[in-house]
C-alpha cells in the first residue's frame, strides 16, 4: 500500500540545465536553446524524466537570467521562440517533460513597469513595485543579496524615493499586494502552460510577501533577514490563489526555492489539502557547512556526517504522510556535489561522485541533478577575481575593498563557495573547450575535462561516473520502494557511513555509504541478511557471504534488496 499518492513527478528524475553553460552552437561563447536540442538523446540517455531549465527569458543578464526585462520572450544570446518552441517538441517526441523557472519576487529594472513606475509617482505603474518617499526619511533597513552596499533601499533621483530589490539594484522587487502584479504573472505562467510547459520551478517564492508598512526588522528575528523575508503576512493567501487560479488547471508541477523554510513550517507549502506547491527546496543542507546566517561564507570547521543524516532524517519525516519532498546536493547557486559533500581527489573521485548519485537516487523525495554532475565536474576553484563572472561573488569583493577586509581570505572562501563553481561549462569530450564552444566560452572552461571528465570518454568506458549514474537510476525505475518506501536511519551516530533501509510493503532495501576516505568497518544488527542480494556497488563487492559486518571501501556505496 502507498502511503502516498502516486504521481509522475514524484517518481521522475530531474535534470536541471544551466543553459548558458550547456551547449553553444551559435559561436558567441553562450550556450543556446538549439544546443540544448541537439543535446535532447543525451539527456534521453541518462534515462531522466524532467528537464528544469534555469531562465532562459529576454535578459540584460544582470544576474545570468534571473533579471527578467520581458517574461513571454527568449535571451537573444540564447536564441527565437521559434528555437523554444522546438526544444519542447523534441522533448515531448522523447517523452521528457519540461519545467521552466518563475522568477516572479522581482523582474529586472529595465522591465518595461519597472520603466514606467519609475517614470513619476502617479504612473499606473508605480505600484507594481515597492517605493519609499524620501520626504519620509530613510527608510528601514533591509539587507541586499547582491548589493555592492547590502542595502536592499536604492534612491532613485527621478521621483525623489527609494525602491526595493532583495538582489542587485537592477532586480526591483515586484509588489504583490497589488492584485494587478498577481494577474499580471498569472497571465505569464498560463501563456508557458499553454505551449505545453509541465510546471514551474519558483524562485525564491517566500520573499513574495512583504508588510508594505516597511517596519524596522522586528527583533525576533534577530538580524536573520531571511528568515524575516521568507515570512511575509499574506504569503500563503498569494500561493493558494495562484494555485486557485493556474497552477490547478493542468497537469503540471511546481517546486518552490524555499531560503528560510524551516521544518516546522514545511507542510504550509506542500500538504495537498492547501493546495499551494507540490514540493520545495529548503536551504538547511545549503548551510550546512556556512556560517550562520551568511550563505556564502564557510564556516572554518568541517560539516559532520551525523548532522547531514540528521538534516536528511528530520525533513523525510515531515514529508512521512503528507506533502512530497525534493532531494539535491548542487544546483547553480551552490558548489558541485561532488566537491562539496565528498572528495574530488584524482584517487576518491570515482566512488564519490558515484556514492552521492546512489544516495540521490535512494532517499525518499523526488531527485533533482544539476547537469554535469553525472560525469562528476568538479569545482572550477578560480584563483582571480577577473575569472569570476557572478555578480554575487564580484559585488561581495568590491564591498570587502570599500571595507578593507582581506580579500586574501574573501578569494579562498569564493574557491569553494562561489556559484561560478557550478557553473563552468558542461564537459562533452576532449577537443577544444570541452566540446562546449569553438569560439572563446563566456567563463572559463574546468581544465580537467582533458583528464577523463567528460562525457564522451566515460561512454565508452562501463564503470565510469556517467554509466554507474544511468544503472543507479535504472534501479530507482524498477524499485518503487526507492520512491515510496518508508525511510529508516540506522548507525545514526557513525561519522563515517550513512546506513538507511527503505521499505514499501514486500520490498526491503538496505543502503550503506561510506563518506571517508579510510576502509570502514560497521555492523549492522537490526536487519536479518538471509536471501538478501546485492543490486550495485560502485566499487568491487563482496557478492557471495553476507552477514551484518560490513567492510566498506572508501566513499563505497551499496545497495541490498532483502527478501
Ligand atoms: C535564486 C536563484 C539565484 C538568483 C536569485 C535571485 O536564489 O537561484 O540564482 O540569483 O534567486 O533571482
């Protein structure tokens, strides 16, 4: 018996693409819409179901896409809608779905209501976003994201006020208390559905929200910005009549960037009986190895295997009976996986890259990958500054100079902790550029795709990364327990393996991962072995005797289906 509903975007696999780093066929050093397409048997063959494509809208790129200056048309570094509408063909005729990204808490300032609300303070615009007259002082404080100043308040000259933006100066926060602003995206998101989009991944959805009396930060929140913005008063009222009104009508699916999501208010958002979104995103894995509230700083300590289970443990309970989780460890906004959560050592790589894609592919929650994380990329870890191109890691350096803080150490933290990391072109094969661009790439391209990191040679190589991440999501396929089954931690306070059971009526699955670089010994009482067998390892197994000892290699991973 399922405890939950059976629905296709739980038991699908997500592939996410960052398109300006996927494929250019154009020869401007961008990836495109066309090279996306001609990538479709690719991404068919890694046995995926769903593609979330970052924004691929018309842009002045402020912020790669995130700034949207006109919502119902395409980047011209990426190509037509006649290009879009062809991508979409090609997915549908491969049975792939396709979610696009809302970003709908802000556009971009050269939005033509964000040109004209600025225009005068009786435009019919004005109140699509948020202004402070300056004739009332300045106003409260409220922390940017990407402001070089971390001031979310930018003066604007023009009508003598201040308007919001949570990001950079050129992503001014829309005012959703307007009714217009709300049909206005509504329109959006059924124009995308009309032209056969499956759903919407919704970027930063809890900040919607703001008390537009613009209080100073309560002190509750104790200097916790986020959090404060991820509480907005009418933030479900807007959910619930979006879902009212669209996201209800068709068969698609939504998942939420949830920043400041906490596991006690989970199921506001995703319990079916208050129809709002399908699943999300919650940041507490993001943090894990951060500093507090800074989710760009490392903190100076490693992270512990047992609070990773621990994250892992308490937000499948949540979703237990109720609501739907989603399960990821990289997107575009943080590290690669395998650099981050394991070891991207020449001599660790392997079983690695290849222990966390098992256990993407054996939690309960739907899996989401970033591309390039099936071949194992790694970390760009970028030296100087001049080779950064995110706004977030270039404003944060200008900040630091203005303050004299070392950027020394700033430049050490940005190697493993900026998003550029992730964002380094996908690694096809070993010509020139990794295969990605025959002109100069808009980023520099990780060198070690000339070191077997690339997709071509592991296709042809039966134990590479890639080939293990095709088996391992086979067996996710065949094995609805991976999907449904109930999830059980076992060994909870081993820093070295994470040790779990998923079991779904008959089906019984033990998962063992080693996060260590040392051979580990563990055993394990609680389960009887008889007439168990071993469905993959990414590393040699004892296939034969099987008791509870277990010896596992280092980051060995291991599946055992038990009778
Ligand atoms: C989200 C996106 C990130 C973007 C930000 C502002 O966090 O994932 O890439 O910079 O929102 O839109």
């Amino acid at each position: 018996m399922f405890e939950q509903k059976r629905k296709w975007w739980k038991e699908g696999v997500v592939y996410q693409i960052y398109p300006r780093s996927f494929q250019d066929t154009s020869g401007n050093g961008v990836g495109d819409l066309k090279g996306i397409t001609n990538r479709l048997d690719y991404i068919k063959s890694l046995e995926v179901d769903i593609i979330w494509l970052c924004p691929v809208y018309d842009s002045p790129n402020d912020d790669n896409g995130y700034d949207i200056r006109d919502y119902k048309n395409i980047m011209d570094e990426f190509g037509t809608m006649s290009d879009f509408d062809e991508l979409l063909a090609g997915m549908k005729s491969r049975d792939l779905r396709l979610v696009m990204d809302l970003v709908a808490n802000h556009t971009s300032d050269e939005h033509l209501w964000f040109q004209e609300s600025r225009k005068s303070r009786d435009n019919k615009y004005r109140n699509y976003y948020h202004w402070w007259p300056a004739e009332k002082g300045t106003p409260p404080k409220r922390w940017s994201y990407f402001d070089v100043d971390a001031n979310a308040w930018k003066y604007d000259e023009q009508t003598d006020s201040y308007y919001l933006h949570y990001f950079s100066i050129k992503q001014p926060d829309l005012k959703w208390e307007n009714p217009k602003v709300r049909e206005e995206i509504y329109d959006i998101i059924r124009f995308w559905f009309d032209k056969g989009v499956d759903g919407f991944r919704m970027d930063v959805i809890p900040f919607i929200s703001k008390d537009t009396t613009y209080p100073e930060l309560p002190e509750k929140y104790n200097g916790n910005f986020v959090s404060y913005y991820s509480e907005g008063p009418r933030l479900h009222e807007f959910l619930n009549e979006m879902n009212q009104q669209v996201l209800s009508k068709y068969d698609i699916m939504t998942v939420g960037e949830a920043p400041g999501i906490t596991l006690d208010k989970a199921l506001d958002f995703v319990d079916e009986d208050r129809e709002e979104l399908n699943m999300f995103f919650h940041f507490d894995l993001m943090s894990l190895d951060r500093d507090g509230h800074e989710v760009f700083w490392m903190q100076k300590e490693k992270w512990k295997l047992t609070e990773f289970k621990k994250i892992h443990s308490d937000w499948d309970a949540v979703f237990a009976k109720k609501g739907w989780g989603s399960i990821f460890l990289s997107n575009h906004d943080f590290p690669r996986s395998v650099s981050r959560w394991a070891n991207d050592s020449i001599e660790h790589w392997h079983n690695s890259a290849t222990m966390l894609h098992t256990f993407l592919l054996t939690m309960r929650g739907t899996p989401y990958f970033y591309f390039g994380d099936e071949i194992g990329m790694t970390n760009a870890g970028f030296e100087h500054i001049e080779d950064y191109k995110d706004i977030n890691t270039i404003n944060r350096y200008e900040l630091l100079k203005q303050n004299n803080i070392s950027l020394k150490d700033f430049i050490e933290n940005e190697k493993e902790a900026a998003r550029d990391n992730a964002r380094t072109p996908m690694q096809w094969d070993e010509t020139k550029n990794a295969g990605f661009t025959n002109s100069k790439s808009w980023i520099k391209v990780n060198s070690n795709y000339r070191k077997g990191i690339n997709v071509a040679s592991q296709e042809k190589d039966e134990n590479s990364v890639l080939n293990y991440y095709k088996k391992m999501v086979q067996i996710r396929k065949t094995n609805l327990g991976l999907v449904y089954g109930a999830y059980q931690l076992l060994l909870d306070d081993n820093e070295y393996v994470y040790a779990y059971t998923r079991v779904l009526n008959s089906e019984k699955y033990l998962i063992l991962l080693s996060f260590s670089e040392l051979e580990t010994t563990v055993e394990i009482n609680e389960i009887s072995f008889k007439n168990a067998s071993l469905l993959i390892s990414n590393d040699q197994a004892e296939k034969t005797k099987l008791d509870k000892v277990f010896t596992l290699k280092p980051y060995q991973a291991l599946v055992y289906e038990l009778a």
